[in-house]
C-alpha cells in the first residue's frame, strides 16, 4: 500500500514503531488492509465509486465518489453533511466497500447516500484541529447546564462538525428525554446548532476508551464493531464465580469477552450428563463441587448430614466413571 501523495517512493513509511509501510498512519483503532488494493480489475469491470469515511470516536460512514477523485486510505476528504460539510479519513476504498456495504445491509444503488466533495485542503483540517481543541471546553459548560436543568441523562462526549456550525452531543440516558428546553440553552450559549445523539453504555464506553483488567485497551475501543448480547449463563458455562465486580466491565454490563470463549465450553460441555451433581455410592452421596470441563474431571465430596459436606475427602473423577456410575 503506498501513500500516493509522492512519484519519489522516498518518503519515511507511516505506521508503527517497525516501519511496516503500512501507510496507515498509525496502529488506530478498526484499521482496515486493504488487500486488494495491488490487484488489477479485469478490463471491462467498472470501478466501485463508493469509499467508507471515518470520523471522530470511530463513526464510519459510506459516501459516493462520483468525481472519481483518486484516493488512498487515511487521505483526508471533505464530505457533505445535511448542513455544511464534514471532515474524515478514507478507511476503505474499492471493492472492500462493495463488501461491508453488503455485511452491514447497505444497497449499493442506495441513493441516500452523500457525496465526497473534495480532498481536505490544509485550511479546513487546521479549522479542525482548532474546533477539536474546543470541545473539552464544551464539554464542561454543557455539562453544567444540563445539571441546571435537571435532566436525567449523562453527557459523554461532543463533536464539532468540520463547518463548526453544528455540535452534537453524545448522551446517556435511562429513560426518553424532553430536552427540547436544553437545545435551546445549549444553542445560545454556543451561537450554532446543537444535535441531541442517544447512545447505549456499551457506545459511550467505546467513545471513551480506557484499559481493561487484562491490561489491554478496551476491546470496543480497538476492534469490536458489533455489541452481542451477554448474558449471565455465559458465566454458568464457563465455571466462572458469579461475582459482579469480576464479571462487568467499565460500561456496567457484563463483558463483552464473556462471549469469546463460549462456543467452545458449549461443545466441550455436550458430552457432559445433566443429572451429574449427585452420585449414589454404596459409602454414601456426593455431590458435584468442581468441574474441569477440558480435562474432563469432576471432583465430588461425600454428603455428612442433610446439607453439610466435609471439606476432605475430595474425589476426582473422570467423565467416563461419573457416565457409568449415573447408568448403574
């Protein structure tokens, strides 16, 4: 992949500490290698005339290139907006495009989709630089009105458009809000239009970024793009203990990694019998206390009295053993 913007092949080669030449301009969060980006399409093929652009907080969206501007991942463009114009990065381009509109349900010949007006000159990205250092300012005042007018929901993030006649704000909340007083304060105290976005927990995390507890950056923050859902059995299936600080990440709902390793303890686990916490000896009963589900082991302890165990006398037992004795 080449940076385009030279003939020389001199320039230092962008991308992380090993100089990868990946032109990518860093190791950002859902960069994309555009793999077939040094293939040639046959002679007769039209080229695909729609590019993913990235914003702010990882926003993609799809444009139309219908000038047939050439250009290269991580080129800045300018792009129309409903008003005025935005600014982002070329994430993907050619038939890749093709692909994820397909994966995310969009048609090709959809014609709400907007257009790349230009390459961003040098100007609108230094209008951006300017606006993106504002917004923490934002961030503080908007905040304030908002606790003066007692609103249920939480800010977390804003955006300036490219233009800087817009603001949107990105807020939490748990249930419908009636803020159409707060547009107005927030437009006057900001002389520009003000958009309200609602996002989940999951979202503003994913905005926010931060490190989770395996010392990794977050994974909605880095790659994930779809959020499933989690539930509690996950856990079950895993063995895991059931405490709730262990088990939540920084958005307050159970974590996303829950889910990885799951279809594989799913299968590991069909050849494991159900009725399995109790067996029936001749020395007594015992019940199930611990599984390993890999090695496929299960440790018993032999019943007292009515609901007590002994903490000795611990047996391990091999699925096939735990499969016969059940049969008996």
């Amino acid at each position: 992949m080449g940076c385009g913007s030279c003939g020389t092949g001199g320039c230092t080669p962008a991308g992380c500490g090993d100089k990868g030449h990946c032109a990518s301009g860093g190791c950002n969060r859902l960069n994309v290698h555009d793999w077939l980006s040094n293939l040639e399409l046959p002679w007769n093929s039209k080229k695909f005339d729609a590019v993913e652009v990235q914003f702010k907080g990882n926003r993609k969206e799809f444009y139309r290139n219908p000038l047939g501007i050439d250009l290269y991942n991580n080129d800045w463009v300018t792009v129309d907006a409903h008003y005025g114009y935005e600014l982002g990065r070329i994430s993907l381009k050619g038939e890749l495009v093709r692909l994820q509109m397909k994966r995310k349900k969009v048609k090709e010949e959809d014609s709400g989709l907007r257009k790349v007006l230009r390459k961003a000159t040098d100007e609108e990205r230094v209008k951006l630089t300017d606006l993106r250092a504002r917004e923490e300012s934002v961030l503080v005042r908007a905040r304030e009105i908002i606790a003066f007018s007692t609103l249920p929901m939480k800010l977390s993030d804003v955006e300036y458009q490219a233009d800087g006649s817009k603001i949107y704000f990105y807020y939490t909340a748990e249930s419908r809000i009636d803020f159409r007083d707060l547009i107005r304060r927030l437009s006057d105290a900001f002389r520009c239009r003000v958009e309200m976005r609602q996002i989940g927990p999951r979202q503003e995390t994913a905005r926010l970024g931060g490190l989770g507890v395996c010392g990794r950056e977050l994974c909605c923050s880095s790659w994930l793009t779809d959020f499933k859902a989690v539930g509690s059995t996950a856990a079950r299936y895993q063995n895991l203990a059931h405490n709730s600080a262990k088990l939540t990440g920084q958005c307050g709902r159970l974590k996303c990694c829950l889910n990885y390793e799951l279809e594989v303890y799913m299968d590991a686990l069909k050849g494991f019998p159900k009725n399995n916490r109790f067996i029936e000896t001749r020395s007594g009963t015992y019940e199930l206390v611990k599984t390993d589900i890999f090695r496929k082991l299960l440790w018993y302890q032999p019943k007292v009295k009515s609901g007590e165990f002994s903490d000795d006398n611990l047996v391990s037992l091999s699925l096939e053993t735990v499969v016969a004795l059940l049969d008996d």
